[in-house]
C-alpha cells in the first residue's frame, strides 16, 4: 500500500447484489368452451372479421444522417439552428426527401387524373338519373293502372258471386210476381167485362210473369244448393 494512504481508513467495499431471476410469467389458463357451444347453430357462431381496408401509405422513417452535415463550420450549424428555413432547404435535398416529393407528386397527378374523370362522368350520370326518374314515373303510371283494372275485376266477380246472382235472382222474382198480382187486380177492378181478346191478353201477361218469376226462384235455389 502506498505511504498516502497508510494512515487513512480502508474504503467501504460495495456490499454484492444479490441476483435476481427472472421467473417466467406463468401462461394464461385456456378455457374450453362449453359443451353447448360446440353444438352451436351457425347464426349463433361470432362473425367473421371485416375484410381489410387498402393500405395507406406510411410516413418513411427519419434519415439517420445527412451528407456533408459534419463537414460545417461551427458558424454554419448555429445558422442552421437559428434559420429552420435552412433546415428545410439541406432535409429537401436529402435522397429520401426526393423520393417522399416525388411520391407525393405521382399521387397528386393520380388524384387530379380521377377527378377529371368524374367530372367527365358526371354528364352520363345526370343522363342515367333523368332516365331513371323517367322510368319511375312511367312504372307508378303503369303500377296505377293495373291497380284500377284490379280494383273493377274485383267489383266485377263480386257481382257475378254466387250469393250476389242468389239474391238478385230472389229480388227480380219476387219484382216480377208483384207486377203480375197488380196487373191481375187492376184487371178485375176494372168496370165493365173483358173481351175475348183482352181476356186472352191478360192471361199471356200473367202466365209469362209467373214463368219468369218460378225460373229465377227455382235458379236462385239451384245455387244455393251448390
């Protein structure tokens, strides 16, 4: 030991550090699904994941080192600091820069080739529109009409129903034997005899009459009976 440092006091060793081990994170337990859930309908079954969207063009990562940065003066580098336009001018001409402006150049004349081209669509569109409002109303006119000849087909069979030709038949019967008692009537209350030939008239009347009465009865039955 040398003479300095007879007299002074032994330094304080550092006390060791006990190591330490890592202990591996135990895996997380894994549970089975239930028995019903294999069983499972499909509709039942989770969705499948949405399809992924088109990639978007990431940001390149920042240059490790600019080209002739280190051969600057002192004087130059505090100008650089003091001036961000500097700054601007030495990142513009770094080789990934170029590329990133030149990849920014290819998309905007990509941009402003689809923009062009719908507006150049935007023509045919109005013209398929127009066409379709057309046909629209062409379809509600035609829609319409056949709702209309619907409508009187069903009035139509309505009155051709076998309950509805019943009872006209029942309602025209029953007209007709009124008339034929009234003419009968009138024909007794009549002063004076009747001749040959208004006896003989008024019997054709009234027998005709209580013909077309008994058919459309015994028709009106028939029908009822089906």
């Amino acid at each position: 030991m040398p003479f300095w440092g007879w007299g002074a006091a032994p330094a304080e060793q550092p006390r060791p550090v006990a190591a330490v081990v890592a202990t591996p994170a135990a895996a997380p337990a894994t549970v089975s699904p239930p028995a019903a859930y294999h069983g499972a309908s499909p509709a039942a079954m989770p969705s499948p994941p949405p399809a992924p969207q088109t990639p978007r063009e990431q940001c390149p990562p920042c240059p490790s080192h600019f080209d002739g940065l280190g051969a600057r003066s002192q004087h130059e580098l505090q100008q650089l600091k003091e001036y961000p336009n500097l700054q601007d001018d030495i990142v513009a001409d770094h080789p990934a820069a170029a590329r990133c402006a030149q990849k920014a150049k290819e998309l905007h004349s990509e941009n402003e080739s689809l923009a062009l081209q719908l507006v150049n669509k935007q023509a045919v569109f109005d013209d398929a529109l127009a066409k379709c409002r057309s046909a629209q109303q062409e379809l509600d006119a035609t829609k319409a009409e056949v709702q209309a000849l619907l409508a009187k087909k069903n009035e139509l069979l309505a009155r051709e129903s076998p309950d509805q030709m019943a009872t006209i038949l029942l309602s025209t019967a029953n007209h007709i034997d009124g008339e034929a008692e009234n003419l009968l009537h009138e024909s007794l209350k009549a002063p004076g005899t009747l001749d040959t030939a208004a006896l003989a008239s008024l019997k054709e009347s009234y027998i005709k009459q209580k013909t077309d009465k008994h058919w459309r009865m015994a028709l009106e039955k028939s029908i009822k009976m089906r």
